[in-house]
C-alpha cells in the first residue's frame, strides 16, 4: 500500500506542477509526452528538496492549486447531483472543504516519496483535441513500476490535465464514489459530507 501512496503523492505533485508552468513555455510544447515527462523532472525535484519546511511545502501546494485548477468544476463532479440540493452557504463551505482536504491528504503522504523516478512513454490521440500519455514511476527497491495514464486536451494552444488513473483506478473518479456513498449514507444530505470533511480536515496530521 505504501507505493500506491507514494504513487499518488508524486501524481498530486504532478498535476499541481502541470498547471503552474510557465504559461510561454506552457503555450509552445504541444507534444502530450513531452509536456508529462517536464511535470515528472519538476516533481521529482520538489518532492526531493528537503530545504523546505512542510508548511512552506504546503503554502506552495495551495497556491498552484487555486492557480491552475478550477475548484469549483472538479468538485462539483466529485460531488455529483448533491450539488444541486445543496445552498449557497453549503456550497461555498464544501468548495473551501474540499481544497483543504485536497492538500491535507497529500501533504500527509510526501514523506513517503523515497527516491521514485519517472518516465513518460508513449501517447495515444482520443478525438480531435484529447490524448491518453501513458507514463511508469519506478520505485528504487526494486518494486514493478506503478503505471500512471493521463488524459490531456490541447485547448488554445496548450496542453492541459483533464484526469489521472494510477493502475486502472481514475483519482477523480474514486472520489466521486467516496463522496457519494457518505451523502448516501446521510439519507440524500450533503451536511453530513461536510461534517465528515471537517473532521478529516481537523484530524492530526500522520507522521
């Protein structure tokens, strides 16, 4: 289990480091192996930079993540048609929620990254605009490497993450199920979501 989280960690760096490039250089490089293997040799460096303190890490994370992603898209997918029942008010507290939590998670997994490598390999074109990138992160003991696939658009002259699947599991949609199977065990009420996303926010972070 604790390559799979590894795995994650370094794919939530990634994807963080995908979107924060620099916008020139992010507009000329159209090729969709080119522009993931660039994400992987910056993640590897930021995950290996130890001069950084966790809170500096984080701050970093956070401020890619408001930069790059559009919270209020990926979470109302996550959230499916909860959504819609939900307030205003319920609204904005689980997009401020689940930001948190996005970072929280990962944060508490970086500490296991160990030294993995990462390599881009082939591309495949899914329609006019769309391309799965299949890449492996190689584990320095010797593991089987964890095989990462990514969808990527060329939208305006750039690439850019639409979604992740580590070993066949799609990150986005798994999270989707999880969000769903709590509304569904609160009868249908996102409140009960957002309890659970505040105590998971609030919980210690693991060592």
């Amino acid at each position: 289990m604790s390559v799979i989280f590894r795995s994650f960690a370094l794919v939530f760096v990634l994807a963080l480091v995908g979107g924060a490039s620099c916008p020139a250089q992010a507009a000329q490089n159209t090729d969709p192996i080119q522009f993931i293997q660039n994400l992987g040799d910056q993640a590897v460096s930021i995950l290996a930079d130890k001069s950084i303190t966790v809170e500096q890490r984080n701050e970093k994370f956070r401020g890619m993540l408001r930069d790059s992603f559009d919270l209020l898209t990926i979470g109302r997918f996550v959230i499916g048609r909860a959504w819609n029942s939900a307030t205003p008010d319920q609204q904005k507290e689980y997009v401020s929620l689940f930001e948190s939590l996005v970072i929280k998670t990962y944060s508490d997994r970086f500490s296991l990254y160990t030294g993995e490598g990462f390599k881009a390999r082939l591309s495949r074109s899914e329609g006019d605009k769309d391309f799965i990138v299949s890449s492996d992160i190689t584990h320095p003991d010797g593991s089987p490497p964890t095989t990462v696939d990514w969808r990527v658009r060329l939208k305006n002259g750039k690439l850019g993450i639409l979604d992740v699947v580590v070993e066949g599991v799609s990150m986005s949609v798994t999270q989707r199920q999880e969000y769903s199977s709590i509304i569904q065990r609160n009868g249908g009420d996102i409140e009960g979501l957002l309890v659970e996303m505040r105590n998971r926010v609030n919980a210690p972070s693991k060592k």
